[in-house]
C-alpha cells in the first residue's frame, strides 16, 4: 500500500464516524427499560431505535428495516451493560439508504460503553457497516453474521465489524460473507487502536472488490490480540480505472499493520486472487513481537487480471521484528509476470525472524498464458520481501530458518538481501535451484505502474522500474 496508507484510513473512517454520529437525536424516543427486565424488539422504525439504558433486549421475529435517510443506523447502544439478543432472527435492511447503513452501532466515541454483547444472528443487505463499536470496555460480539455488504463509493471503508478504541474484547464466531463492494480498503473484521482482544474461530469469505483492496481481517495500530481457528476464503479484487483508489488493490487475508503482541494460531486463508498488486494469504506489515503457529495458505493468485501482471504473490510475507512463524504451510502461490520478480511461500524483511518446520509447496512465476516461467523471476519457498519503494527495501536481518522444506519450487530458498541469517537443516524436492546465492551487489530491477501504487502516477503513465541492489552477507547455510 501506498506510504501514507495509516493517515488515509484514520482520516476516513473519522470522517464515516462523523457521518454516522450526526444521527444521534437530543431526544430519543425510546423508553427506558426498567432495571433487570426483557425488552422485547418487534420492529425498528427508520430514524432507528436507541438503547440508551443497561437492560436486557430480544429479537421476537425478523425484522425489515427501511432507513429514512443516508448514514442511518438501525439499532444505536449508548448505554453500559446491555445484553443484546437476535435470538436466531435476522436484521434485514430496505429501501433507497440501505447503501449507507450501518445494522448496529455502540457508542458514540465520546464516552465509553461497558460491557456490551450483541448475539446470535444476522445483520443483511447493509452499506457500509454490520456492526461498529467504537470506544468500549468488555465487549462480546458472539455468532454474528453480516451477510451482503454492498457499499460502492470511495468515500469511505466499507468492514462488516469495525472496532475501534476497545480494551478487552471477544469476536467470537462471527462471519463476514457475501460482500460486493467498489471501494479503496474493505475489511470483513477492522479493529483499529484496540488491545487486549480475542478473535476466535470467525470467518470472512466471498469478498469481491471492484477497485481496491480486499482484506478479511485488518488490525491497525492494536496490541495484544489473539486469533485462534479464523478463515478468511474466496477473495477477489478487480481494477475499474478509478484514480482515487489511491491505496492500491491488494487481495490479502490477514493483514495486521503497525502492531505488536499479537498471535494468530490455526488461522488459514484460501482463494485469494489479486488483479494487478500484491496477494497474500497473511501480510505482517510493520509490526512487531508476533507469533503464528499453524497458519495454512492455498490458492494464493496474484496477476490473474485481464493486465496479466501483478506486484507480487506470498503465502506469508514478513515486514517487522521478532517475528516467530511455526508448524506453518502454504501451496499453490502463483504470480502472474510479477513486477517485483517474484512469488515466495514465505518471505521476510526486518530483523529477528525465525521460521520453524515451515513448508511451502508449488510456487511459481507464471507467464502471460499461465505456465511457468523463470524469464520473469522465481518462484520461491523461502525468501526476502522485496518492495521496490525505498523506505521497504531493508534486509532481512539475523532470520533464522529452521527445518523447513520447499517443493516442488522454482527456487527452494533464496539468500538475496539477507545478513547474518542462518539456514538449518534445510530440504528441497523437485526444486531446479535448491538455495539461490547471488555476489553481493548484484542487481534485480523491479517496476511499478499506477495500479501496483506507483507514487505520484496517473492511469495513463508508463511504469517505471526500481534497481535493487542485493547487500546479502555473512549467512550460514
């Protein structure tokens, strides 16, 4: 993504938040519930229904939702120590605003809400947002489902769970799915600036964006979340032209950035495929002290656009520091005439990253007709992360690669850019090239063009290419 990827999120979803919150009514029109009571939810009217007492509330049916205006919120918690039950029943929403609704909203950003949780069933048809929580303390979100997003302007990031400013939080068993939408970033499941957190077993699948990125699960400037048994599935972004989807058209599972203290265990991202910029099943960008046991990549297509050709394609790639990746693998990883020469099982840029028993299986550089070739770099078990914008081209600093195995590559692992790194007991099957060694200050010319996020480029320019010069030493193998 482009370098100032972070601002351009937070000045956006600011800006959805203001949005949203210019909604929020002097006088609510809901009563307040009697303390320990059941409030029973038939219908929502379309200025939306308030919760602004701590009680207890249920679903009695499916409920048909028509909003009355743009940045409509259906059901709005502005209260601590609500229980929120769908009971089953769906949240459906009509009419000529659905596009820019969000189903269920808590908070207001301003004052913290404590002790929310939202349960069992499905928020359908929205714009933007399922659900969105901003600023809260114990949050529960358990088996929800946000079926059909459908938002199809630039203006803002559409995610079918926002989270925002949450200390001590659980998503749990929530799914993502069916989303179609034309947009610079979508996220099935985005916490920003949150820590301490639980994403347990949740899938997001069938995402297609028309004209930029395409992620499942975005954490940004968070600390100290888990993320055990998740999925992301069934990825596709597409290139429309547009020249303010100006923070690229990446198609990535998991894509944790300028983070720390996180694990994902048993995670796994299958069918991604990129049009013209990077694809990955994860993308561990700037951050630091993560740990992944057990991540499982397949289908990882990167360049399979009509311009048949992409930036890169990566089951796992590394940008950050004491990284450890363990009992990993991936398979299938293809670049389609790649810009940055190359697509790579597992990759790593930064300082203080091991991979342990890792394995990566049939990775390929294709040519424009989908057959392997090598005249447009390697395809690669084991490498470097390679970016051609300068303040990303760093080395790959005392990584340590423990037993682990390449298949069926083109090349089995490659040293370029790495120093002081150790290679232990490494295998190769069927790899025509077992370890790639190459002098130190030798040359790879890497290109970019507007839709792989060449800076200050228009639609109609030429790409340009980007020498990288290799400053591999003293590694052990």
């Amino acid at each position: 993504m482009s370098d100032n990827r972070n601002a351009i999120i937070e000045k956006t979803i600011s800006n959805q938040l203001q949005k949203s919150n210019q909604q929020v009514k002097n006088n609510i029109p809901i009563p307040i519930p009697t303390p320990g009571s059941v409030t029973i939810i038939k219908s929502i009217p379309p200025e939306g229904y308030y919760i602004v007492a701590p009680g207890s509330f249920v679903f009695a049916n499916d409920i048909h939702w028509k909003p009355s205006q743009i940045f409509s919120t259906a059901i709005y918690i502005l209260s601590d120590d609500v229980d929120l039950d769908l009971s089953g029943f769906n949240l459906i929403a009509e009419g000529d605003y659905k596009s820019t609704a969000i189903g269920i909203k808590i908070g207001d950003g301003i004052t913290c809400c404590k002790n929310v949780s939202i349960e069992n069933g499905a928020i359908k048809n929205l714009g933007y947002c399922g659900l969105s929580a901003v600023k809260t303390y114990l949050l529960n979100l358990t088996k929800i489902t946000v079926d059909g997003l459908s938002y199809q302007n630039f203006d803002i990031l559409p995610s079918g769970i926002f989270v925002e400013q949450a200390k001590s939080f659980i998503i749990d068993s929530c799914v993502v799915t069916n989303t179609t939408v034309t947009a610079m970033l979508f996220a099935g499941i985005l916490i920003m600036k949150s820590n301490k957190g639980l994403v347990y077993k949740c899938i997001v699948d069938q995402v297609i964006n028309n004209d930029g990125v395409a992620a499942g699960y975005v954490y940004n400037g968070s600390s100290g979340i888990q993320s055990l048994g998740c999925q992301a599935s069934n990825f596709w972004t597409h290139y429309g032209g547009d020249p303010f989807s100006t923070i690229g058209h990446t198609c990535i599972g998991f894509m944790p950035t300028e983070s720390e203290d996180l694990t994902f265990t048993q995670c796994n991202a299958q069918g991604m495929t990129g049009c013209c910029d990077d694809c990955h099943g994860m993308s561990l960008f700037s951050v630091n002290n993560v740990e992944v046991i057990g991540f499982y990549a397949d289908q990882i297509w990167d360049g399979n656009g009509p311009q048949k050709t992409g930036a890169k394609a990566t089951g796992l790639e590394v940008y950050g520091d004491n990284i450890t990746i363990e009992y990993s693998s991936v398979k299938n990883i293809f670049a389609v005439v790649p810009q940055d020469l190359q697509a790579t099982g597992f990759s790593a840029c930064g300082t203080s990253i091991k991979f342990d028993n890792c394995s990566a299986e049939n990775v390929q550089v294709l040519d424009s007709s989908l057959k392997p070739n090598t005249q447009h770099g390697y395809g690669t078990g084991f490498g470097w992360a390679p970016d051609p914008r300068s303040q990303f081209v760093k080395p790959a600093v005392s990584a340590n690669y423990n037993s682990c195995t390449s298949t069926n590559c083109q090349v089995g692992f490659d040293t370029w850019n790495h120093q002081n790194s150790v290679w232990t007991s490494p295998t190769t099957n069927n790899c025509p090239i077992t370890i790639l060694v190459q002098d130190s200050g030798a040359q790879r010319i890497y290109s970019m063009n507007f839709c792989s996020e060449l800076p200050g480029s228009t639609p109609s320019s030429p790409e340009q290419n980007f020498p990288i010069i290799n400053c591999a030493k003293d590694n052990k193998y």
